[in-house]
C-alpha cells in the first residue's frame, strides 16, 4: 500500500455527566490522506497554520512509526476536513485517529486498534473522542494504569442529533482551564448517577429520563460563561422537551430528541434571542468507526 484515504467521524465527548469518559460518534467526516515521499513534509487541505510539523495528523504519524522503530520518511497529508475545527466536535481527535491508522497502514498494520488508541490518548489526555472515532456508536472509557479501556454502549436508533454550531469557536485548553481541580463529594455522586442513567436513557430511547440524566456538575456549569447566549438556548431547547449538552469542551450545543421537528421548532426562535450566528446540523449516530476509504 502506497497510499491511503482515512475518513473518521465526529464525535461528541461527555453527554452531559460524563465528562471525560462518554462519547458518541456522529455522521460528520475527515477525510486525510497519507503517502509517504522524498521529499520531506507536505500538508495540504488546511489553512496555512495547520501546514507545519506539530499537525496532529502527523505527530500521531510519527509517533505510530516511532512505536514500530520505523523511520518518519517524507510523506504527503491531505485532509478534507468537514468537522469544525475547535467547535467541539472532535475536530483534533479525527486527525489524531486518521494519523495513527494511516502510519499503521502503510507500515504493514502491525499495530491493534487497543495500540492506536494507547497511542493518541497519550497524545490527547483523555479517551472520550478517540474511542468513538476508532469504534464508531457510542463508547465510555477509562484510563487504566494509563492506558484506556473502552467499551461500546446499546443505542436506541431514533435519537436524532442537532447540533448548534456558532460562528465562534473555544480552544479545549481555554475551557479546561476554568474547571476546579477539586469538587464535592455530593458533585462526584451527582456526576456518577445521572452519567450512569445516560446510557440507559440513550438505550431505551427514553427522551424524558435523558433529559433529566444529562445534566451535570463536573463542567457545564463553570462553561456556560464562555458561551454567549448559553442560558438562554438552554432554556428554548428546554421548552421543546429535547435533552441538551454542551458538545465536548464546546461551543458547540447539542440538542438529543426524537422529535423530528426540532430543527423546524428551533429554527424559529434562534435568532431572535441570540446575536451570534448558530448554524443548526442534523446528524445521526455513525456506527462505523474510522476506516479505510480508499487505498492504492
Ligand atoms: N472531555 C473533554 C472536555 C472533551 O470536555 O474537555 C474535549 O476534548
């Protein structure tokens, strides 16, 4: 193999309570393309910034390659990136994921899915985008003596999936950064119960129990601040009966419903209570996880 096309799916981290552990791959894809050269680094695809040596598409490039003792030869990376960037949506995980199987790949796939992801959570802190985008559906993760441990979650397949999008986007770092170091022993119960009646509201299709369940202490709450307007979109997609989150770190905002009007319902009033522009994305859940899209 000489050259080969990784897509990998969105993803949304956390869903409410489960902060750093729940995630659920969505129907939004990057693409990135690997061939390997002579000629050094080439990045295409992307804006200029992201054109250099620490794109996270490469760095996980090498570091699988650094795993296998193998030598980081030139390569080209093109990416086709139709997930935001820095919105939430696991923009940096795909590229981390869609790296690390592209050096696997074109290195004789000697490495498992279990080693990729041990690879790039080192690389990212935390499994909860990494295990969706590699596994695809909806996963929950630990970290184990460092290393994570992901297993996959029944889904009922009605959910429908809106995601607000806002024209403004929040670096992981900046959200991270407001969190306390320590909280409560009645947050950590509060977190621990409604994560746990998550998943089977999101099994059962039980749209008034995940409404209720996915509502947390760990993060949200200290992150609205960060997000013109939150409060106030909250309270709309309440009205609607949807179950809300914050989608990862943010911005973005996530609307979980099996009412397929949503978007028409929402649509309506969003404007009208917000001066930011909210761009409204139907999705689904992607059960396939990243895979091969076309090699040569
Ligand atoms: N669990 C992470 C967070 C997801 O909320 O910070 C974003 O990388």
């Amino acid at each position: 193999m000489k050259r080969v096309t990784i897509r990998v799916p969105a993803t949304t981290a956390n869903l409410g309570p489960g902060f750093d552990a729940f995630g659920c791959a969505l129907s939004l894809y990057t693409d990135v393309t690997f061939q390997e050269t002579d000629a050094g680094l080439e990045i295409t695809g992307c804006d200029e910034e992201f054109t250099g040596p620490d794109n996270l598409a490469y760095t996980s490039y090498c570091a699988v390659l650094n795993t296998l003792s193998e030598e980081v030869r030139g390569v080209k990376i093109h990416i086709d990136a139709h997930i935001p960037i820095c919105r939430g949506l696991g923009s940096s995980a795909a590229l981390l994921v869609a790296g690390a199987m592209g050096a696997n790949l074109l290195h004789g796939s000697k490495l498992s899915t279990q080693g990729l992801l041990n690879i790039t959570n080192a690389m990212e802190g935390h499994p909860d985008n990494l295990a969706p985008a590699f596994y695809g559906g909806l996963t929950a993760s630990m970290v184990d003596g460092g290393l994570p441990v992901s297993v996959s979650f029944p889904l009922h397949p009605d959910w429908e999936f809106l995601a607000l999008i806002p024209d403004f986007n929040l670096p992981t770092t900046l959200a991270r950064s407001v969190l306390p170091q320590q909280i409560s022993r009645a947050d950590a119960i509060y977190n621990i119960s409604h994560g746990a009646l998550v998943l089977k509201a999101l099994e059962l299709g039980d749209e008034k129990l995940l409404r209720n369940a996915m509502q947390d202490r760990l993060h949200q709450c200290y992150r609205k601040k960060l997000i013109p307007d939150y409060e106030k979109i909250e309270a709309l997609v309440r009205t609607t009966g949807a179950a809300f989150c914050l989608s990862g770190a943010g911005p973005t905002l996530l609307c979980i419903t099996q009412d397929q009007n949503l978007e028409r319902k929402l649509s309506k009033k969003l404007d009208s209570i917000t001066e930011k522009n909210w761009q409204m994305l139907p999705l689904r859940v992607e059960f396939q996880g990243a895979h091969v899209r076309n090699a040569e």
